[in-house]
C-alpha cells in the first residue's frame, strides 16, 4: 500500500512526509479549501524535496492554469478533482490521477477507462468536491471496483482515511494507496507526529502483506 498525504502548506510537514516514506505529497490548488496553498509557496516546497512524488489537486480549472502551474510548481501528477472529463485529462501535460465521489452515478468500467493513471475513490458533496474527513460506502465500493480487476491496480482511497483504519481498506479494496490530509491535521495545521504515526501504520500493514506472501 502507498500513501498519498495532501493538503500540504509547510515545508517541515512535506519533508516529515518524505522521511516517513510517503509515496506521493499533495498540494491543493482549489481556492475555496482551506487547505490552499499559491503556487509559488508549492514551487519553493517542491524544491527543496528528493524523492517524494508531487501532485497538484485541481477542481474545474482551466486546463491552460493547470499546465501552468504544474509547470511553476514542477508537479509530478495533476489531480483532477472536479468534473473534469476526457478531453480535459488528454490537454493535460502531466501524468492524471482522477477523483471520483463515490454514490450514486458511480460507474467502475467507465473510470477504468478514463484517461489517467491513477482513480481515486473519495467521498464529497455537491459543494464540498472532496476533503469532507468522511467515509463513504466502502464495502459497496469494493464490490463495484471489483467487477472491473484493471480499476484495483490504480486505485487510491480518500475519504476519511486515518491510521486506524487503513488496515481495514486494505482488507476490503488492497487498494494501490490511500489518500489522507484531515486526519494528519491538530486545529487545520498539518502535525509532524500525526505523519510519523499514520505512516507507521502504513508500514504495519505493507509488513503483514509480505509476512502473509511469505508464508
């Protein structure tokens, strides 16, 4: 299991993300979030990382402000948060990772199709696109992704996702990754000790996989 941890505003929290082994980092570019952070505090935060993944979260913006900004900021993934179709993710100049909200209208085979290289499954609401902190139907969910076996290889999970249960998501999806910013937060700031144990967490669980392969 890989970790995506987002909604990152600080270069020491970026960097605890890195040293704890996150795959990829976040970088929220949707105004409205609290979690927002300028391009050129992104740019001057990506630079001064080494191994870890970069990922713009974009909801509904111009393709041509996306392709800038993953240009500004050095992104190594766009992520498409909004209802951005097709033909938007084929102007993108950057590898795609596509959000869905998972409910009602959720169609697996068409996400599995679209242009991207990653799907993530997240919970939200006409107003609120994603980072609710809130699970959706995950059991459901799996059932869904599961009819489609090319989806489960690129698959990330968000909605709620903390250390307590990521145990748990591997068991019902054993999904690609996990997708996690609310439940890393003390008063809306990214907590360097909230990285550290969630990452642990992750790691308890790649360890069980290997201990179960081996056997």
């Amino acid at each position: 299991m890989k970790a995506k941890l987002c909604g990152m505003k600080t270069l020491a929290a970026a960097q605890a993300a890195e040293m704890a082994g996150a795959t990829f980092i976040g970088f929220i570019f949707w105004p409205k979030s609290h979690r927002y952070i300028a391009p050129e505090q992104a740019a001057a935060i990506a630079a001064k990382l080494h191994r870890v993944r970069t990922v713009g979260v974009f909801v509904d913006e111009a393709p041509e402000r996306v392709n800038a900004i993953a240009d500004e900021v050095g992104l190594d993934f766009v992520q498409l948060h909004g209802h951005e179709d097709a033909a938007y993710a084929e102007k993108m100049k950057r590898p795609v990772i596509k959000a869905y909200r998972y409910g009602a209208g959720f169609d697996a085979k068409e996400a599995a199709v679209f242009p991207a290289d990653y799907v993530l499954l997240d919970s939200g609401t006409a107003k609120l696109p994603g980072g609710t902190g809130k699970r959706f139907a995950w059991r459901e969910a799996a059932q869904a992704v599961g009819e489609v076996p090319e989806l489960k290889s690129r698959l990330l999970i968000a909605g709620g996702v903390a250390e307590d249960n990521v145990a748990e998501i591997e068991n019902i999806f054993h999904p690609f990754g996990v997708d996690v910013s609310g439940s890393l937060e003390v008063e809306r700031e990214k907590s360097i000790e909230k990285i550290e144990s969630f990452m642990k967490a992750v790691e308890a669980v790649n360890a069980g996989n290997q201990e179960g392969a081996a056997s």
